[in-house]
C-alpha cells in the first residue's frame, strides 16, 4: 500500500511538472497574441492606472528628463520552481519635447525560486541615457549585463531626485495585482520584434528608423497625452 501511495504521488509530480512545462513553452504563443496597435492601447491602461498610485509622483519625476519611455502592457511569468517569463512591447523617443516612434520589441528571461502557477505584470521603462536607448536598437541586449537597469525609485518626490552619475541607463516601474513598485528586471533579455514594427508600420523597417519618426499618429496620440498628464503631476 505505502508503494502504491508513493506511486501515486510520484505521478501527480510528473504530472504538475510536464504541465507547467508544457505551459512555458506555449508562453510566447500567448502573449505574442496582441496586435501592435492593442500594445499600444493597453499600454494607455497601464500609464493610466499607475498615475492613479500615491507614489506616481516618483514616476512622473523620472519621466521628465527621460531620453525614451518602453513599454509592456503584459509580461507573462510561469513556473514550477524553475519558471520563465515573456512580454511584447514597444519603445518611444524623445527628443527636444517631442516623441518619436514606437519601436517594438520582445522581453524574455528564466527565474528560479519558489513560483507556482501564471502571473500577468504590466512593465514601464524609463530610459535615462543614450546608452539605454541603444540597448533597445540591437539585435539583442541582456538587462543589467549589456545595460544597467535598476528599480525605479518610489516613494516620496525627494526619492526620484538621484545623482545623474549614479543613475541607471534603464529605471523599471511594475503594475501587479493593483500593486506599484520599483522593481529590477536584472536578467531580462531585450529583442527587436521585426514583426510588430512592420505590422504597425506597414512596411519592413527598422528599430533606428522607426524612432526617427514623429508620433503623431492617432493611435499612439493618447499615449502620448497620458505622458503629458503624468509629467504635470
């Protein structure tokens, strides 16, 4: 009988672990199923539910003298122990005022600890400097080894006021089950999506010349009043 039992349970493991295996790899299949122009839509949502956070006032203070604000509306975290997650999103310049763009792009990266089932978490990146910005035109870049990306910081309004020279590349902010925090995506790996840029640009094109061109389309115009909202906070 005790065989029997263990037999049993041994099984449920297998089980539990083929499933959430089987799961990670249709991770991708499942968060690529947003068009570009429903990235974009939801990254509205997102802007507009962090806004709403008592610690807003943090981003909002980063985002003024940001070089480029990236986006992913769903990153999708799954596992078992051992998991990985994965997220489409996009990226927009500015430059003397104005915004430029979207450029899209792919997140990726494995996790080990303890994590048991699926979450959906809404990311934004503000990017500080020309070495941030570049890390988002490559074929491929890796968080915090090729760029360095640290927790936004939150808090009160003095908190976001960090030494230029101490400052990260690459801020993150996350939006979680209602929660807003600062949180490091060390590990991340970025990726040009050549299928969302020519999906949203009609034509092939590539991430440099996407964010040579303004943003005045209206799909991406209220985003871009989002932003303007948030910055007069």
């Amino acid at each position: 009988m005790v065989f029997d039992y263990s037999k049993k349970i041994f099984a449920r493991v297998v089980f539990v672990c083929l499933f959430f295996v089987c799961l990670l790899m249709g991770m991708p299949s499942a968060a690529s199923a947003a068009s570009a122009d429903k990235l974009v839509k939801d990254a509205v949502d997102t802007l507009k539910e962090m806004s709403q956070e008592d610690d807003a006032g943090s981003l909002a203070d980063t985002i003024r003298d940001a070089k480029a604000i990236a986006f992913v509306p769903s990153m999708i975290k799954a596992g078992f122990g051992i998991g990985g997650e994965y997220g489409e999103g996009f990226i927009l310049l500015k430059k003397d005022g104005k915004w430029y763009g979207p450029s899209f792009y792919n997140m990726s990266g494995a996790s080990i600890g303890i994590q048991i089932g699926v979450q959906k978490t809404a990311f934004v990146l503000v990017v500080n400097n020309q070495a941030g910005v570049d890390a988002f035109l490559h074929s491929r870049t890796k968080l915090g080894a090729d760029v360095a990306v640290a927790a936004g910081p939150v808090g009160r309004r003095g908190d976001a006021a960090t030494d230029g020279k101490m400052k990260a590349s690459i801020y993150s902010y996350s939006m979680s089950k209602g929660l807003f925090a600062g949180v490091s995506l060390d590990g991340a790996v970025l990726t040009i999506s050549d299928k969302h840029n020519k999906e949203y640009w009609k034509k092939d094109i590539s991430a440099e010349d996407a964010l040579k061109r303004q943003a005045t389309d209206e799909r991406v115009t209220p985003l871009i009043k989002e932003l303007g909202k948030l910055k007069s906070k």
